[in-house]
C-alpha cells in the first residue's frame, strides 16, 4: 500500500559525522529504515560537513535555518522525526517545525528519569526544566517513547495525560538486521559497551565476569567494545584455562553483532545508568535474555527483563549481578527461555520498520 506521506525526514540538531556508523543508528538509522519502506528521507543536519559525510543522504545547513518556520516550509517535507532527547534546547526547532505545517514525531530517549531534587534551588530548576520541556513536548503530533516514559508522564503535573497520550512505543532504532537466524544458542554470554566509560562500570564487569568464570568452568563470554589498558592486563593476568573463555573481541563492526548475540544466551549490562540501552533492543531481537541489576537509573533495561526476558539482580553488586546471571543461565538450560519468542516477541515493539509505520499511520 502506498503510503499518505511521501517526504519523512529526520532531523538531529547536532553536527556528527553522517558516515557509515551514523546510518546503523538513531536518526540515520530511522532515515535509512523510511527509505528502505519506500519514504523519500534525508537527515537534516546543522553545518559544518565532514569528509566522511555520506552526501547524498543528509542535508547541512546553517543551524539558524532549523529555527525558521519559512526554511522548514520551503523543504516540502511532510513529517519529520526530530531526535531531540526531550531538551528544552531545541524547542524553537520543535516549535518551527510545527508551526510550518509539517508532523513533528519526537524521539525521546528516557531512562525513567528526568530531573529530581530536594533542595531549593534544585527544585526550581527543577520545575523550570519541566515547565520548558512540557511545551517542547507540545509541540509533538507524536512522541516515540517507551512505556515506561508514558507512565511516567501521564502521573507527572507537567505534562499529564495531554503529553501522555502522544506517545507510541519506539524507545529506540533497532536495524532489522538485528534477528534470530535459528542458530543454536551456546552457555554464552555478551557484554557490549565502550569499556573506556565509566559510565560503563569496567571494574565493576571485570569483577563479574572473574566470578562468573571461576563459578561456572563451561561458560564463554564475549566482551564487545574499545577496551583501557587496564582491562587488557587484567584479562592477561587471568588463568590461561580462564582466558580462554573470556574473549576481548574489541570494537566491533554492525555487520557482525548479530551473528554474535545469536549464539549467545545472555546479555549483559553493567553500566551505572542508560537511556534505553540498545544494546539491550539488539539482543532481544536476538534472541537473548537481559541481565542488569537493580539500579534505579537503569529502569529501561528493567523494562527489557519484562515478557520472561530477563533477570534483575537483587542488589548492585558484582556477586548479585553473577547470581542473576546465573539464573537466566539455568532459566535457559530447563528450557524456561526461547529464543524465538523472545525474538519474535520484541522484534515487534523494538524493530524501527515495525514501530515506525504505526506511529505515521496514527498522524497522518
């Protein structure tokens, strides 16, 4: 069936590089998946280009355009998603957009958390930041959003109900090439993240994975990401019939993480708060099970345990995460996980060409 838009454009207010990575995530990758639908897109960019620009997909222009009501009019676009993160920042750009006829759909990346305080002056910019981000919001025919971000706005007196009801789930871009193939899952689990990152908690993984090795003589592990020295010498310094098991793979390229997390039985996340984690998405889609632990900040990557999906641990420490991790392990060996109807299941709510087509059909 044809589609009643034509022209659905993406916009990232932020001049990255629009290379070949750009395009297997967020905004290129929502672009390239409207292409692959049948949508006229490009990704619309504030200047300067960059040589590894992939020209023909994207549009630059002066960051001052993106405000303007008439340049947005003189586009002929007919909907834009505008990755915004839900900051006040860009409001004049939300605000251009819509006042220029065109269908605004906000991507918000949510972790369950916005801004809390109890201090005064916290609390009035508390209330300040909320204020701004409830007319940003307003200006949205649709807000692609997770549950969880729904929830939390329909019981918060800034935004409510009004907010609430835009939002459709497409907590983030998924590449549909992230599926299960069949491939017979392994005792395997996947650690995916740029282990350079405090963010990312690498002492707390290694402490985990030293467990998990020393606990469980059969289990393999992939660490996936860019690695410090430090993670390095303490691999070096594991046992040999340890180190074995644990593979440093590195940074590694789109193309080759699917075939990854299809042997894999679990995924990983060690990180001290996320938005909504795609790595996680990707390996559901997989076929994999989530383990994480019970960190408030990381109330997406609880949302990902949801469907018989997952385990959270009991606490936020190392030994509580290795006992998660190894229940989903036996979950998997009493055959209470299959990867095909977790696959199947989150595939539907988590794969850009599934999520995306629902939200244009409700504005158009």
């Amino acid at each position: 069936m044809t589609p009643h838009f034509r022209k659905v454009y993406t916009c990232t207010p932020v001049a990255f590089h629009a290379n070949a990575r750009f395009f297997t995530r967020d905004t290129g990758l929502i672009s390239r998946t409207l292409r692959e639908l049948g949508y006229e897109s490009k990704t619309i960019m504030p200047l300067p280009w960059h040589a590894d620009d992939e020209a023909e997909n994207i549009i630059r222009t002066d960051a001052r355009n993106l405000r303007s009501t008439a340049w947005w009019k003189s586009t002929g676009v007919e909907a834009v998603v505008l990755y915004s993160w839900g900051d006040p920042r860009y409001t004049l750009i939300a605000r251009a957009i819509h006042q220029a006829g065109i269908k605004l759909i906000l991507q918000l990346d949510f972790n369950g958390h916005f801004l809390k305080a109890t201090k005064f002056p916290r609390l009035l910019r508390e209330y300040v930041v909320n204020l701004l981000r409830s007319q940003h919001l307003g200006y949205a025919d649709a807000i692609a959003a997770s549950p969880i971000a729904k929830v939390y706005l329909r019981g918060h007196k800034m935004y409510g109900p009004t907010i609430a009801d835009k939002c459709y789930t497409m907590p983030t871009a998924v590449d549909s090439r992230f599926t299960y193939s069949g491939t017979p899952k392994e005792r395997r689990i996947i650690c995916v993240g740029n282990w350079e990152d405090p963010i990312k908690r690498p002492a707390f993984m290694r402490e985990t994975m030293q467990l998990l090795l020393e606990a469980d003589t059969e289990l393999r592990i992939d660490l996936c990401g860019p690695f410090s020295a430090a993670c390095e010498s303490w691999w070096l310094n594991l046992p040999p019939a340890q180190r074995e098991r644990l593979h440093l793979l590195g940074a590694v390229s789109h193309a080759e993480l699917p075939a990854l997390y299809n042997r894999a039985q679990v995924s990983v996340c060690t990180s001290e708060s996320e938005g909504t984690h795609g790595v996680s998405a990707e390996a559901l889609c997989c076929g994999c099970s989530v383990a994480t632990t019970n960190r408030e900040h990381l109330r997406m990557v609880h949302w990902y345990t949801t469907r018989d999906s997952g385990s959270i641990a009991d606490d936020d420490t190392p030994a509580a995460l290795t006992a998660a991790i190894q229940a989903e392990l036996d979950a998997w060996q009493c055959r209470k996980r299959d990867a095909h109807r977790i696959a199947q299941s989150w595939q539907q709510v988590l794969h850009t060409a599934n999520t995306l087509p629902r939200i244009l059909q409700a504005i158009q």
